[in-house]
C-alpha cells in the first residue's frame, strides 16, 4: 500500500515545507489524533491559529448557523450585516483613541500587502522599513518584507523595490535599541530621504524571526519618529494578536498606537479572514474598487471571528495566557541546571520561546534545537522551531488547553530535552 507520504510526494509541490508527517484525522481543543488513531497535543495551533482550540464548541456553532443561511455573496456585490458589525468590533478594540475603519481579506499576507498599498496611496510615498527578522508573508510584497532569506526568498528573483531593512533591537544578539534607531537614522543619511517613506512595518513580537519582543521605549520612539517625518506606524499583529500575548493586541503592552494594523490567524479560530484596522482618513484614502477581494470576509470566517472575540472574553483568555507562559517559563528555567544549551528563555503571555546555543558559546544550536523537536513528537507533543538560525522552539498551545494537558505537555518537555542532550 503506498504511503501518505508517498502520495504527498507525488501530488504535492516540495515548496510546500511540512513540519511533520501527521495527517490529522480528528482534533479537539489542544489535541489531535491522527488516522491510525495517534494521539498528540498541539503546541503549534495551525501557527498561533486556533487560540481558542481547535473546534471550540461556540465557534462551531456560529459556523454552522451561518452555514445554514448563506456561505457566500461577494460582500462587494451583495454585503452582509455581520460584516459591518465585526468591523465595528475591531474598531472600537484595536488600540488607538482615535476614529478608524477596517478592511477584511483572506490572508495574513492579504492583510500585510492591503497596509503596504493603503499607506502608499495616503501618504503619496513609495518607500517602506521593516526589520532584519521579521516575517510579513510570502506574496512579492511580503517576501521584500520579510528580513528572512531562506526559505522564503531564495530563488524567487528580484524582490519588490523600495524596501529596506534595519536591524531589529535584540540585546541577546549585541543590537541594542539604541543601535537599531542609529541604523534608521544612518539609512536617512546614506540611502533613503525620509520624504520617500511611507510607512515603518514592524511585529511588536517577532514571530518566524524568533519570538524577539520590542524593547520598552522602542515603539513609542518609532512613533515619534513617524510623527516627525510624515510616516505611517504599521503593527503586524498577525501572529500576536487575539490574546496570544496576554493582551487582545501586542501594542497594548507598549502603550502606543499605530497608524494601522494588520490581523489575521487567531481572528477566525480555524476559518480563514484578515483584516487591516486604522486611522479612518487613512483607511478612506484608496479609491473605490481599490481594496477588497472576492473572498474578502467570507460570511463563514466573519461569524468564527465574531465566536472568538466572544470567547476571549467571556473565558477570560489574556488573563489566561499570562498564567500558561508565566507556567511554562518556570518550567524552562528551573531545565537550565541540567540543559546547558538554554540561552534564553522569553516570550509575553503565552507568545514563549526557548532558544539553544552550543554550551557556554553565543553560537546558535539548531542540531540541538531540532533534537528536541524531534524527541517530543516522538512522545506525542508537536512543537515548531523558528529563528534565523534555526535554533528557538516557540510554543503556541491554545489558550484553551486543559491544565491536565498542560502538565502532560511540559512533563513531555521535560524529558525530550534530557533526550536531546543524551
């Protein structure tokens, strides 16, 4: 009998990457069982999808009343109520004490490319900043974004122009806040006249870049210099938003507002729907017909939006996600007398990571780091790896995980790491 896998090799394109060879039969909250009936508990969420747990029962449930009415018309040609009303969500809790409006699309690079377009056309400006690190996408857009090379550039030719990229201030690899902002203002003198600028895109938490957290101060001097110069503030809180970090948007932690901000994965709970939300004379400068998307909020992802919104709050999730990560980290750091690879471990909520290096070295260890990996699906717990080197194991349970299966998960921790190090 041939193989999945060897049915996946034959039909599927190999640039497709996957993290594992599970092909998932049933799941339910934080676990999955797989067809031979194999058992494993998720600390991958779809990547930071599922936060309120695969098939949570009131997401379903509004998921399947929509179904029963419509499951699409185009909201361009034929809109929807739900559509305007979870706008007017977003609205009023994405942070900013100021007037905004929202777009929804697909996906999260949908959402980054929608910023990137509607920041341009405001602001009549071409050029945008991201940082070395950061993930945004894998559109052409995206790609010039992202401060990654491989896998997500190699090959594909010359990437989109007027982007460039700062170092990201990370003190565990030597770049201080006040080195990333000298290297902003050096890119102002030697390359790039800040009258070009349309927008800096930044995640207040790097996510495929290693789960790196912006500095306290760093965002409100990004803010000012925006303010100085005429540029527009982006937040990527694709990957951080919705609760993941202990707030229901990473820039509460920071105090400060961006001009826009683009969303997606934990919106839906499983369905696919993005979303840009920001200032509303900036959100209104694209002409009719400029934005939107045929599948563009799709009635089925606007209800499982509105479902999870409902559950974070009602089941207290932020609150709940500062525990989990405060929980885990413990549990890393008391593994350090024994695991001399930790180098750091980080992350707000329960946005969390590990990263490895060889022992009393700063060299990265991403042998050591896919060892673990490697150890803790073998006892049934998926974990994913991230990082430029390849070396950071992030861990994005859903909030909803039970504590049973919590303590399963991090007793399973545990004894992969003893693995690893053999």
């Amino acid at each position: 009998m041939t193989s999945m896998t060897d049915r996946k090799n034959a039909a599927i394109s190999r640039g497709v990457g996957m993290a594992t060879q599970i092909y998932a039969d049933r799941a339910e909250n934080a676990e999955i069982w797989d067809k031979d009936g194999n058992r494993y508990i998720d600390f991958a969420a779809g990547i930071a999808v599922v936060n309120t747990g695969h098939r949570h029962p009131k997401v379903v449930e509004a998921v399947k009343a929509q179904l029963d009415r419509f499951t699409h018309t185009c909201h361009q040609v034929v809109p929807y109520e739900n559509y305007v009303a979870l706008a007017e969500r977003l609205n009023r809790l994405v942070p900013g004490d100021f007037e905004k409006k929202t777009i929804f699309a697909t996906t999260g690079a949908e959402a980054v490319e929608n910023a990137v377009k509607i920041a341009r056309h405001y602001t009549g400006r071409p050029g945008i900043v991201s940082f070395a690190g950061g993930f945004h996408g894998r559109t052409f857009m995206g790609m010039a974004l992202t401060g990654k090379v491989a896998p997500y550039k190699a090959g594909f030719g010359p990437m989109m122009p007027d982007v460039w990229h700062l170092p990201f201030p990370n003190s565990l690899h030597g770049v201080s806040k006040e080195d990333a902002l000298k290297a902003l203002q050096q890119l102002f003198k030697a390359d790039l006249e800040p009258a070009r600028v349309a927008a800096i895109i930044v995640e207040p938490v790097q996510g495929e870049g290693g789960f790196y957290e912006v500095p306290p101060g760093f965002m409100a001097e990004l803010r000012a210099l925006c303010d100085h110069h005429g540029m527009l503030l982006i937040a990527d809180e694709v990957q951080t938003g919705f609760a993941r970090t202990g707030k229901l948007f990473a820039m509460e932690h920071h105090g400060v507002a961006a001009d826009l901000v683009t969303m997606a994965k934990g919106l839906g709970g499983g369905l696919p729907i993005s979303a840009v939300t920001g200032r509303a004379e900036v959100m209104d400068s694209p002409n009719p017909g400029g934005l939107g998307g045929t599948y563009a909020g799709n009635p089925l992802g606007i209800a499982a939006a509105h479902a999870v919104l409902d559950v974070i709050e009602e089941e207290g999730l932020c609150d709940r996600a500062t525990r989990l990560g405060q929980r885990l980290k413990q549990r890393l750091a008391a593994a350090r007398d024994h695991i001399p690879q930790i180098a750091d471990i980080r992350g707000p909520g329960f946005m969390n990571a590990v990263e490895f290096n060889l022992p009393g070295s700063d060299s990265p260890n991403p042998d050591f780091t896919n060892r673990v990996r490697e150890e803790a699906l073998k006892r049934g717990l998926i974990l994913l790896t991230c990082g430029v080197y390849g070396n950071v194991i992030r861990f994005l349970a859903p909030l909803t995980i039970p504590d049973g299966i919590f303590e399963e998960a991090l007793d399973i921790l545990d004894e992969s790491l003893l693995a690893a190090r053999g």
